[in-house]
C-alpha cells in the first residue's frame, strides 16, 4: 500500500512514465499479497486519482490519463492469472453472508479500541472493540498526523481522501455504502471482514504524522 501510493505521488508530481510504470508494479504485487487491501485500495483511489487528477493543466491530464490506462492494461494482463484463481476459489466458497459481514463491520467507536496487551491503552480501550475491530492508532499519532496536515497541499488531500475512504469502508453494513459496492463491485460480496479497511486510514496518519514529525524537527535542529 504504502509503496503503490508513494509511486502514484511521484507519478502525479513527475508525469514520467517510470514513476506510473512503478506504481503498476506495486499494485499487481500488491494484488498478489492479498486482495482485501487491493480491492480497499482500487476503491479509495477511484475517488482520490480523480480528486487530485482535476488540479492538473489540460497537458498533464491528457498525459496522465494515457499513461494510467496504459499501466492499467499491462497491470491486469499481469495479474489476471492470480485473479482467475481467486474467481474460481470464490465460486467454491462462496458469498459472505450479511450477518457475518455486520459482524466485521467496524463503528466509530471501534476507532477508540485497543488491544488489551497496550500498557498505555489498553486497560481502558479494550472493551470498546473485538477482534479485527480494535483500531485505535495511538494518541503520537493522531496528535503528530493533525500537526502535519498544517500546509495543506495536493499531496496530502490525495492521502487524506484515500485515508477518508478507508474510514467508511470499514464501517461496512453499518452504512448504505458498503451494501451499494456488494452491489456493483463482485469482489466486495467474497469479502468479511470490512474493518480491514482501516489499513487506509492508519496509512493516512502515518503520512501526516510523518509531515508532522519533520516539521518538529525543523523547529528543534538540535534533536536531531
């Protein structure tokens, strides 16, 4: 995830076909990893690429658009063996059942919930979630992510709506939207576990919290 994102920004700020070329790589490694965080992810850049497409000049688009077809088609050529197994995989096993799919659906209040082995949270976070549904990130995160998102930019709205994204796909049936992409997007109806989403979320904090760990830094040369 964190590599398919960081080769799309380069992609976006570049327009070199290497950089597009790199982050169609990522992605069909990405595939071949696990596909919950390649449909979560497909899902969150099919808001977030067009989001940040619209701030180019009509020659960058024209450019990226050619380019970002073309990975996408040299992409799914290599992946398409892996995906063909994974098709027939599902037709064995089957649709995941809305019941157990709700059961894996986070809430907001999951996002407070820590695993009971934190010595710093988890004494009082460990009842508000189960399972795949702890997702609490940690105080230093959420507080250097808030400090780096000063200034904002491009770059971090893309990471932003991506991490957006994640959050309400998570919540899974707890909203409409999850039973909307069961609808459309086949691959979504073979999935359980919605929570997992939150990979995007945690990829979106990391990044702003990084943003905000170098601007701490900037102000404290002596730490470094």
């Amino acid at each position: 995830l964190p590599l398919a994102m960081w080769a799309l920004d380069r992609a976006f700020e570049s327009g070199r076909w290497r950089d597009m070329a790199a982050f169609g790589a990522f992605l069909v490694l990405q595939v071949i990893s696990g596909i919950y965080y390649t449909v979560f992810l497909a899902t969150a850049l099919a808001v977030a690429i067009p989001w940040r497409w619209i701030g180019l000049d009509a020659p960058q688009r024209t450019r990226f658009v050619k380019q970002l077809a073309v990975t996408a088609a040299l992409s799914s050529a290599v992946a398409a063996p892996y995906l063909a197994i994974y098709m027939q995989n599902r037709s064995s096993v089957g649709e995941r059942a809305d019941s157990e799919v709700r059961l894996y659906s986070a809430t907001p209040l999951n996002y407070l919930s820590s695993d009971p082995g934190s010595v710093v949270h988890g004494w009082w976070g460990e009842q508000l979630g189960r399972s795949e549904r702890r997702l609490f990130p940690g105080v230093l995160a959420i507080g250097l992510a808030i400090y780096g998102y000063r200034g904002r930019s491009p770059r971090k709205t893309m990471v932003i709506v991506v991490g957006l994204v994640g959050f309400v796909i998570s919540l899974g049936l707890h909203t409409p939207v999850y039973g909307l992409l069961r609808e459309l997007v086949f691959t979504y109806r073979g999935l359980r576990s919605p929570a997992r989403a939150a990979a995007l979320v945690f990829l979106a904090i990391a990044v702003l919290a990084g943003y905000g760990w170098r601007a701490v830094l900037a102000g404290r040369p002596h730490w470094r």
